[in-house]
C-alpha cells in the first residue's frame, strides 16, 4: 500500500507541475499576443494621427501657384497582401521621381509604416474595387483638390515614365475639364453588359486615368450618387460613367492613347522580355507590371533611357558652345571667354568638369577624316541580306546579333525623332524595311551609317493618303572622350566582382604594336587602369602571392592535350619553363597525352625532368590510349585530381606562344561564377616564300611540325620579347574557339555540359562547348519566365501555392573575348584527313586557307602567276558553260 501511495502522490505531483507551467506559457503567449496587438494599435494610431498633408510630405504653404512640385497627385490603388511587394516596388522605383505626390490608399486596416499610405475607412480589399475606387477619388478631392492641376488614378502594377507624364501634362489647359485615359467600350463579351450608350464610353483603369482639377471638382460631390447606382461590375466603367454624367465629359477619343497609355496583352509575362520595342520607348505609362522583379528592371532600363537622353542633349549644348566659340574666334586651346571669365566653371582637375567642347562639341561629318595615304582609306561595309567585307577572312557572313540591335536601335531612334512632331503636323512615318546600307568605323571618330530605308508616310489629317517612300539616311554615332571610373569607398559594380586580384595596371601592355596609333595606346592603358580599379578580390582561395603587389592571385593551370609533337612540345616547355616558372610562379601545367610509342617516352622524360628541377612547381600528366579525340582529353584533364575547383583552367594548345601578360589577361578576364575569357590569338600566317604557297605539292603537306626557314636559326627564343604583330605576318583568329579560360567549380557546374567526347580528332569540340554556354545563358530568359509564372521569386516576398521552396535559376557565364597580341599561334602546316566528318574536314580546310597569307599576299601571287590566271580563267569559263 506504501508503495501504491507513493506512486500516485508522484502522478498527483507531476499533474500540478503540469498545470503550473501550462499556465505560466500560456499567459506569455497571451501577454506577447497583447503587446503585438497593442503595438499594431499604436502603429494604426500613429498613422491616423497624420494629416493628409503630412501622409504625402507636403507643407501647408506649398500650392500650384508657388511650387513646381504640385502638377499631379499620384493615388495608387493596392490592397493588404501586396504592400510589401508592388507598392513597395511602385514606391521605390517611379513613384519618388512623381512630378507632384503620391499616396497609396488601401483596406482600412491596411499598415505600412514607411510608405505614405491611406486606409480608407470602411473599404475592404474585395474584387472587383469599385467602393475604393470612388472613395480615393473622394479623399483627393476632400484634402488636395486646391493644391495639384492634375490627379492621376494608377493601380500597383503600372510603370509611369514620370519626366514624360510631365511633359505630357504641362502642355494641355488643366483649368479646363479634361479626362484622359485609353478609352474603351469593353470587349466582346461585355457586349450589351455594361449599358452604355452609343456615343459613351470609358477610361480603361489598367494604364492609368487622369483628371484635371477642374472635373474632380464637378464629380466627387457627387460620388455617394454615383456608388448607389452601379450598373455593372467594372469600376473604371463607372468611374467613366460617373463622369460623364456630373462632369459632362467622356473619356478622349484619340487613337495615340493606345500607345501613350500602354496596356499589354500578354499577362503576368508582359515585359519580362526585350524591352527594346516602340511601344515600351512610346508610352508614358506601362500595364501591366505583375512582379516587383519586373518593376525594377524596367525602371533600370528607363533610366538608362534617361540618361542617354541626358548624354545626347550634353552633346547638343556642347556643340552650341562650340559653334559659338568659333563665331567669336577664339583660340582652340583657350578655356576661356574673357581673361578671368572661363568657359566652364571647373577644370579638367575637378570631379564636375563638363568636358572638353572641342571634343565633344565636334560637328558630325562622314569627312572628319581625310586619309593622306591609300593605307588611311577606311573601306566601308556592305549591309544587305547579308555582310559583306573587302579585308574581312569572311567576306560574306552572316550579320552578327550585335550589328542587328546597332542598327535597330539607330532606326528606331531616327524614327522617334522623325515622328516627334507627328501630331501638330497630322501624319505619322512608319518604318517598313532596310534595304541596303554601308558601314565603318574609324577609331578616332565613330561609325558611320549610310541607309536605305523603305518607309511609309501615313497623312491622317486633311487629305488623307498612305504612299511608300524611299529615304537615304547618312549618320555618324561619334566616339565620346574616354572615362576613368574609379572604386571608392568599397562601393564596386555587380560585375566587378571576382575571386582574384589584380596585377598593377601600370603594366604597359601595348608597347610591341608597332602599327599602333598613339590613341590605340592611350585607350588600351586606359582601359588596363580601368581594369585594375573595378576588379576586386572576394575570396583569396588557395592562390600563389605576387611578389609585386604582395596580393595573392588564384593559380592557373594550363591544360594541353597532346599526341606526339615531340619537337613543339620542347618549344613549349621552353616557354613554360622561362614564363611561368621563373617569371609568374602561380602557373601549373597538366598534359593530357596519348600514348604514342615513338615520342611519348621522350615527352614523359622532358616533363620528369622539368619536375625534378622544380619540385614546388605542379607540373602532372596523365596519359590516354585510343584514337585522339581533344574532347576526350580535356575531359579527362578536368576530372583529374591535379587541379582544384578554386583553379583557373586554360585550354591551351601546343602550338601557342605566350607571356606573363597572356596570364595576366586571364586572371583578369575569368570571373568565377560569372565570367569566362576566350581570347582571339595572333596566327602566324605560312612562313614560306610566297612561291612556293600554292605550287604543285602544297596542298600535300602531311607533316604537322612547323618546317625550317632560311631565317630560322638554333639560338632558344626570348619569350620574353613580345611578337612583332602585322598584317603581313599575321591575323587574329576571330573563328578559333579552343582557347578558354574558366574556373574547375565552373566546370563541373551540373547544368552545362563539358566537352564533347564523341568527336574523334581535332575541331567541333570548341564550338560544341561554345554552345552549351551559350545554352546555358540563354536560361536567362527561362528566368523571367520563372518570375513570371510565380514559380521563382528573386525577393522571397512570397511563397509558392503548394509551400514548396523553388532553388533559384543558376547563375549565368557571361562571355568575354578580346584580341590578345600577347597569344601567338606559331604556324605548322595542316593536313585535313578526309576520314573526318563533313563538318571537322570543312573546319580544317577552312583553317588552312586562311593561314596562306595576307591579302597582300595573295594579290601579288595570283597577279604575278600566269599558271594561277590561267587556272582561274579556264575555271570561271567552265561555271559559265554549265
């Protein structure tokens, strides 16, 4: 029985225990319930306290007759759930830059203290908004109607080009009744609905509506009146309808609101793609913009917009001053009008200094440069269905992307500044096709245009008519001054950020130019120094330590897939050995070698001697068995465990020469995460004499050893010394792909593909890895997509409907490539096996004909060949007898 008792003295102890502590949570949850909800009530307090006047930060003095910030008052309507997303976003985007005020007016019990909002009393957030619709109209008129022009009725998911609705607004009367919005009279399936008359109709909400003070003042008395008597669901149609009753106005019947007030059909995916379009560079405001994400990224590119509106009217004011400055003679060189009075009221010393107008102010001419020499002669391009190039290796290609947006965004400019007048003058040109047209680019000045354009000229006032028209245009987009940016105070672009440091810009990269102009220079120190500065370090990594700067540097092993080339493999060895070893020390090579029963023993001993030599140095091979394949090798270079995922991977070829700059530019062009590098090398064109280029046996070379010159001697090169870069020793290869720099981490990157390791021999594997980048980039889209349809949200503002966490979309690898003179392709001769595929033989002869020789070259030996003439008459005869 003791036992018994004690045991259920314990239960009765534990139960009380229980109880105890049950109780003592549950009144600190109830007191913290208590302290949220009385904070909430403070807040909501706090708010109702604000004077309408005081919501919006506008003091009691300041009235349309007396301020330039009084034009329009922006009311936004949102509800609840999306104040901390699109309001927000409206907020910090467009709407501080409102010529005027806004507010945004919501649920009445709606909080947020950082944004100048209204809870409206007795509105709730339900669908459709007709009761919060008029109520806003209503507040406006109770507590600003004396104190703006204009009032603008704007949901949370319109983009308002502001400095354009300014302008837009100061040129109409708003002392008279106005109301102005896209009209409408609602769709198919309203038909019959919406009981309108047959001369009524309506301001669509989606874009936007504006008012004048004048019809506020007529309607908002009125509003209780119009609130009774609904007729349908759509509160923009009872706003319109309202209107037109009390102030006897309907909306504008004018068909250039479509555009001015533009609303896109395409849903939550409207804007998410290129917003270069005439309707996006046209319209005032913008619907609908679904996704916060979405808001920002059209307002970075409006402003953008902005400032390149901003740049063309510097240049304008420039070239006004230096019109003047030659009308009162004087001198180029004088800053100054007056002794005592200058120009500009700051130096080139000072941060706001507005540039130099003899430079900038430079009227456009196609004639700004006057060649003295034949050499000088800048030859244009030929624009049509295709490129068309004298001196290019290419002379017909396709015309590059780039090209296309160039041209297109010149169009499109011209137009808008063609049409800018359209209105008062009645007619309207729109653009139809380009025909042809010429283009050049002088380093010193810019790129010339000459266009044929298809237009047609559309008059809508008085006799109307439609013609097609052709006009030439003739356009110079001058080259502006060059800029510095300078990184202070931590503060560095997105795109500056790397994993590794940078060497000290200073380096004079250029100086073995010899065809050089003295402003190619200047640019590309400049643009070293620009380097230098943006480029910071994020990560050390495990990286070797400059012994200049005293920074350490992310290590770079450069990858070589080889089968025999016994003899240029020593070549480059030498290389390695003087540039990388002694001179760089963060340098390691990896060899991915076939086996070859010849030469390969020779190679193993080269690079275990090389090693023993340098034992700190990581110099490793591995070798392979089989028919070559480069993919294969460089495949299995990557997998290798000789190199880490912080290492900087450089596909190199044994053909290639290279210097400390070379690594440099690596360095500095790999971005990890962000960025690889593709350099365009110098290829040394053939070395012969050009009389035994294209003589009988040429094309039956089956060596691939670069042959001995007469020139040639025994003495080890200084790879020191940079190569001597012409146009008659050599071009750049604009079509290789084999030279890549990048990151192991980005390597092994689950959603891009490696290199290709069904390709047998040499060439496609580069191009097939170029693709899956691109590929990859291409997901950008894919992203916008993903914000879209609300399976990705960049902010986190919002969960999925299914409570899923979405991994966001991988990062991008963005593509640099960039003429490097430091890289040098050594000449050896080709032999296309014709077992190769269709596309590899194509490839290789391809490659071996532009390695014959300059054009120079070539003209004389054909000139000078009567074989060659002959061959070439006979030829040309037979195409045309068949």
């Amino acid at each position: 029985m003791g036992v018994i008792s004690m045991t259920q003295r314990k239960k009765i102890l534990y139960g009380l225990f229980g109880i105890i502590v049950g109780l003592c949570i549950g009144a600190l949850l109830r007191n913290y319930r208590t302290l949220e909800i009385v904070s909430m009530c403070n807040t909501i307090n706090s708010m109702k306290q604000k004077s309408a006047l005081d919501i919006i930060g506008l003091q009691p003095s300041e009235l349309p007759t007396n301020s330039q910030n009084n034009l329009v008052f922006v009311g936004v309507m949102t509800a609840k759930d999306f104040l901390q997303g699109r309001a927000r976003a409206v907020y910090e985007t467009w709407g501080k830059r409102v010529p005027g005020k806004i507010a945004f007016f919501s649920s009445q019990d709606s909080v947020a203290p950082d944004l100048p909002l209204v809870a409206l009393k007795g509105v709730d957030d339900r669908y459709p908004p007709q009761k919060k619709s008029f109520m806003m109209l209503h507040y406006m008129y109770e507590h600003y109607i004396d104190r703006f022009e204009w009032f603008a009725r704007a949901d949370d998911d319109v983009y308002i080009r502001t400095d354009r609705l300014e302008k837009f607004l100061r040129s109409i009367d708003s002392s008279k009744p106005q109301f102005i919005g896209q009209a409408g009279r609602g769709n198919s399936e309203d038909f019959g609905l919406l009981s309108l008359e047959f001369d009524e109709n309506f301001c669509m909400g989606g874009p936007g509506v504006i008012m004048s003070r004048e019809t506020l003042r007529r309607v908002a008395p009125h509003i209780p009146t119009c609130l009774k008597n609904l007729y349908s669901t759509h509160e923009d149609v009872e706003v319109g309808r309202c209107v037109q009753k009390f102030a006897g106005i309907p909306c504008t019947w004018n068909y250039e609101m479509q555009s001015i007030l533009h609303h896109n059909s395409s849903g939550n995916r409207a804007f998410s793609g290129n917003l270069k379009s005439k309707e996006v560079h046209s319209a005032i405001t913008l619907h609908p913009v679904k996704k916060p994400a979405f808001m920002y990224r059209l307002h970075a590119y409006m402003l953008g917009l902005q400032a390149q509106e901003l740049r063309q009217e510097s240049l304008l004011l420039h070239r006004d001053i230096s019109q003047m400055t030659a009308l009162l003679q004087i001198p180029r060189i004088n800053k100054n009008l007056a002794p005592g009075v200058p120009i500009f009221p700051e130096d080139e010393t000072s941060t706001g200094y507005l540039g130099d107008h003899n430079v900038l102010g430079a009227t456009p001419d196609l004639n700004r440069h006057r060649p003295r020499t034949l050499d000088e002669v800048i030859e244009w391009d030929f624009i049509a269905k295709s490129l068309y190039s004298g001196m290019h290796p290419n002379p017909k290609r396709r015309t590059e992307s780039s090209l296309k947006e160039g041209l297109t965004d010149v169009v499109r400019e011209i137009m808008e500044h063609i049409n800018n007048f359209s209105r008062q003058r009645g007619r309207v040109i729109e653009f139809r096709e380009l025909l042809y047209g010429y283009m050049r680019v002088n380093s010193l000045y810019g790129q010339d245009l000459i266009l044929d354009l298809l237009l047609v000229y559309k008059k809508y006032r008085g006799k109307k008519m439609t013609v097609p028209v052709r006009r030439h245009l003739y356009i110079q987009r001058s080259f502006t001054e060059i800029r510095v940016r300078e990184i202070v105070d931590g503060v560095v672009p997105s795109q500056a950020v790397t994993s590794s440091p940078r060497v000290s810009p200073s380096t004079d990269t250029t100086r073995h130019f010899s065809n050089a102009t003295g402003l190619d220079r200047i640019s590309h120190r400049v643009k070293s120094l620009f380097n230098g500065f943006e480029r910071l370090t994020d990560t050390l990594g495990n990286s070797g330590i400059s012994s200049s700067t005293g920074t350490r540097r992310d290590r770079i092993v450069l990858v070589i897939p080889l089968s025999g080339r016994s003899e240029t493999f020593m070549r480059f060895l030498r290389n390695f050995e003087e540039v990388a070893l002694r001179q760089d020390g963060a340098t390691d090579l990896l060899v991915s070698m076939y086996v070859e029963p010849v030469e390969t023993p020779m190679i193993v001993a080269l690079l275990d001697n090389l090693k023993a030599r340098y034992p700190d140095s990581r110099i490793n091979y591995s070798q392979l068995y089989g028919n070559f394949s480069r993919g294969v090798a460089l495949d299995h270079a990557i997998k290798s465990p000789h190199c880490n995922p912080e290492d900087i991977l450089f596909f190199i070829d044994v053909d290639m020469v290279f210097t400390v700059q070379s690594l440099d530019r690596i360095r500095h062009n790999v971005i990890r995460h962000r960025q690889i590098y593709l350099p365009i090398v110098f290829s040394e064109y053939d070395p012969r004499a050009p009389s035994t280029i294209l003589s009988p046996g040429w094309l039956a070379s089956p060596t691939t050893e670069r042959p001995k010159m007469a020139a040639d001697t025994d003495q080890p090169r200084n790879f020191s010394v940079p190569y001597r870069i012409t146009n008659d020793n050599g071009y750049f290869r604009q079509f290789g792909y084999g030279l890549v720099g990048i990151y192991k981490a980005d390597l092994l990157r689950p959603d891009l593909k490696g290199f290709s390791t069904d390709i047998t021999g040499w060439g496609l594997e580069d191009v097939k890895f170029l693709e899956n980048v691109i590929a990859l980039n291409q997901r950008g889209n894919q992203r916008l997509q993903a914000i879209a349809d609300g399976r990705w949200d960049p902010f986190g503002t919002a969960a999925p409907a299914d409570g899923s966490v979405p991994s966001p979309p991988s990062e991008e690898l963005g593509i640099f490539r960039a003429p490097d003179p430091s890289l040098v392709h050594i000449f050896h001769p080709i032999h296309c096996d014709t077992s190769l595929e269709e596309a590899q033989y194509k490839m290789c002869l391809g490659t071996k004909a532009n390695t014959i020789g300059s054009f120079n070259m070539l003209h004389d030996r054909f000139t000078h060949s009567q074989t060659l003439l002959m061959f070439a008459r006979t030829h040309s005869q037979n195409r045309g007898n068949g």
